[in-house]
C-alpha cells in the first residue's frame, strides 16, 4: 500500500521535529523519524493493524486507527490501497484537546 500524509500530518512532522532537534538533537530527531517510517511501513504491508483510538470509541467511527511508536501516536485510515496519516503527535499529548482543535480549524 502507499503511504501518504495529509498536510495535517505533515505540518505535524514538522513542529514535532523542530521541538526535538531543539531540545535533543538531530541524532534524537533521525532515530524518532525512521521508527515512525518503520512502523508506517508495517501499517502499509498488513503486518500492523492498529487500534480504534479512545477518543473516537464513543463516536463509534471505525475509519481511523493509530499505532504508536516509543514516544508518538500516528492517527491513519486505509482506503482501498492507500494508507492516509492524519496525525502525528507526541503520546504525552493531550489528544483530546488535539482533536477539537482540528475539528475547528477546518
């Protein structure tokens, strides 16, 4: 399957690489963004299925899952042949204040 982030996701690669190199170091920053292309890649091949995440249990939406990585979660959908990432975001991170904050900028 293709991978293909949305500019959502990737507006969020970018501040989140900016905060780490910045607090860590581009070696922190490098080791973070190849786990996340490693997982991704397990998502693309079939080999991960992730989980329906929390916060949209209670929505009963089915369409997007979420993997997580030693210190990010990645929100994706798969349609047809195509995985699209929606979000990727520090797992510390309040994620319920994250979505509300999406769903009022569009």
């Amino acid at each position: 399957m293709e991978v293909v982030f949305l500019e959502s996701a990737e507006t969020d690669l970018k501040e989140l690489k900016s905060y780490v190199v910045k607090k860590f170091g581009k070696e922190i920053w490098a080791e973070g963004f190849n786990e996340i292309k490693t997982i991704l890649a397990s998502v693309a091949d079939g080999t991960i299925t992730g989980k329906i995440p929390l916060e949209l249990l209670d929505l009963n939406d089915k369409r997007y899952r979420q993997v997580l990585t030693s210190m990010n979660k990645i929100i994706y959908q798969v349609m047809e042949d195509t995985v699209y990432i929606h979000i990727v975001c520090d797992q510390r991170r309040d994620f319920a204040t994250l979505l509300m904050q999406r769903l009022f900028r569009v």
